[in-house]
C-alpha cells in the first residue's frame, strides 16, 4: 500500500485515476464472467446443476490461490478480521439496545459502561 501511495505521490493524476480505474478490470471480469454462467432450475436438484458446482469450484480454487501470497494472505486476514468485527456488531448493538431498554434505574446507568468495553 505504501508502494501505491508513493507512486500517487511521483505522478500525475490523470495517469493514477487510470491506473486505479483499470486495476479493478480483471477481478472484475472474472466476476461478470463467473456470474455470466447460466444457472439451472433449483427445483431440479443439486445433481442437475452443474453450472452451480463449476462456478464454486472456480471460485474457491481462485480464493485458496490467492490465499497462497504471503502478501495477500495477509491483507486477506486483516479484511476477514475487519468484516467479522463489523459483523458482529450488527448483532452486538440492537441487543445491548434491547437489555439496556429493559434495565430502569440505577441499573440502566450501570450498563452504560459495558457501550465502551463492546467498541474496544
């Protein structure tokens, strides 16, 4: 990411609007390419659904690919951690919501000092 942020630096910002823009163009054919494989009827059953069984396997073969470059592997890890987090408070949040809206009193004020040991 630093290399990226240099060469921002060193160049004009026309030529890294194109370079940004065209970095996404491969990852993004492969998406519309896997999502242009016709899917069959699910009512059919799993067995008649080939597409479905192709388009998973390419998809998790190119996930544990990417998975093999210590570089990603680890940017991979920080944005799974990131997600998982911002995930978990989808859930953490409306129920600190539910037990702190049925607490009254005294108790109610007490559990507002859980709200900062949650975000951290």
């Amino acid at each position: 990411m630093s290399a990226l942020i240099e060469y921002r630096d060193r160049t004009s910002f026309s030529r890294v609007l194109l370079v940004y823009m065209l970095s996404v163009l491969p990852s993004l054919g492969a998406i519309v390419l896997l999502d242009a494989l016709p899917l069959e009827d699910p009512t059919l059953g799993w067995d008649k659904n080939s597409t479905f069984w192709l388009r998973s396997t390419l998809a998790t073969f190119g996930w544990t690919r990417f998975a093999q470059v210590p570089e990603i592997k680890t940017q991979l890890t920080r944005f799974s951690n990131y997600f998982n987090v911002a995930t978990m408070l989808l859930v953490i949040y409306p129920l600190y919501s539910t037990v702190f809206q049925s607490l009254r009193g005294a108790s109610q004020f007490a559990f507002l000092f859980v709200l900062p040991v949650i975000k951290f």
